[in-house]
C-alpha cells in the first residue's frame, strides 16, 4: 500500500475539521474539473492555460495533481494533519464535486477517507516524522509499505532497532587498531587509517 500525507488548513471545506466530520481529505488547484477524466498531457495543459504554470512549478504541480487522482488507489492510507494534529486514515476511491471547485472553497477534487486514530506527532518513528514534516501540501511516502511496516511507522523505534551493531569496548579497540596504523612507515596504509577515522568520526557527530 502506499502512504500519502495532507497539509489541511484550521477551518472550511479544506479545513482539518471538516476532513475529519465528513470524510475526505482534498488536494488541488481549481477550475480544473474532473481529474479522473483526462490524462497527463491534457491534465498539464490544463494546468498552464488556468494557472500560467510553467517549467519546474508546473511539473511539481502535475506530480501533485496526478497522483491525488490516479496513483493512489482504494486501501492506501493518508495522514492528514494541520501543524497541532495528526489522524491516519483509509483513503478511498477519487471523486469531483464542481460546487467546491472554485477559487474560494478550493475542495472539488477529493478521496473519501475513513479515519481511523489520532496519531501523537512525538510517538511516531522518526522517519515517518521527516515525511510528515517535508515542503508541500502533499505527499507519497518514498516506497510502499506494507501494514506490518506500517505500524512500525507509528511507534517510536523499538530498543532493538536503536541498538548498536558492535558493542563500545569493540570499537574502541578497532580505533586502537586504527591509531596504531597512522604511525606505520607504509603511506598508503596510513592513508587509509585517516580516512577510517574520519569516516567513524562524522557517523558519530
């Protein structure tokens, strides 16, 4: 399944509380009509002829717009959030509603959504913390998860996944090893000792 994320605003149609009370998230720009009805090319034209959108925009735009429409499917799952709260839930199937597609409600194009729980921002795993807080209103998560990873997604890492590969008193003792090379008479070696070092250094930083 794959993982999308919502920016929704503090109130109105594309406001985080009338996400929650009547089931949907929202995405887009409007005067676009119904995106389940045109294909990529006519979706870019669209965009550039409504909204003069051109070159790098335009193409971050489309890429939004695409994949609210088309590459999220039934089943895949949302957070949606307004910078104070977080909700997951399970989107459902795109629809078109041209009473809201206008510059003031800005909430024509939606997915259903069955919410499912109120996520806290600091239980959650790290990487699904950098996700969340990444630029844009919107977002696929970089890989599909399955559900299992999911939850793992939404708890803070386990003991075990923060513990380290190789225990302190090892690696003291390989930076012995290291330290000891530095001083050896062949360069080549103590080139590579440097490097080593370094390397340990900013991992440890």
């Amino acid at each position: 399944m794959r993982l999308y994320r919502v920016i929704a605003g503090q109130e109105g149609s594309r406001g985080l509380p009338d996400f929650l009370n009547s089931h949907y998230v929202s995405c887009g720009l409007p005067g676009l009509g119904d995106l389940g009805l045109v294909g990529r090319s006519e979706l870019q034209a669209k965009l550039r002829q409504a909204h003069g959108l051109d070159g790098r925009e335009l193409e971050r735009r489309l890429e939004e717009h695409w994949n609210f429409a088309h590459a999220l499917e039934d089943g895949d799952y949302v957070v949606a959030g307004d910078g104070e709260r977080l909700y997951l839930g399970d989107l459902g199937d795109y629809y078109y509603l041209e009473e809201f597609d206008n510059a003031e409600e800005r909430s024509g194009h939606r997915r259903g959504v069955t919410w499912l729980r109120r996520l806290e921002r600091g239980q959650l795993h790290p990487e699904l913390a950098a996700f969340l807080g990444e630029d844009g209103e919107t977002g696929l998560f970089g890989r599909s998860v399955a559900r299992e990873e999911l939850e793992r997604l939404l708890s803070p890492p386990s003991a075990a996944e923060g513990a380290p590969l190789v225990d302190e008193a090892t690696l003291r003792e390989a930076l012995d090893v290291l330290k000891a090379a530095l001083r050896s008479d062949d360069p080549e070696r103590r080139e590579r000792a440097a490097a080593a070092i370094v390397r340990a250094a900013t991992l440890r930083v």
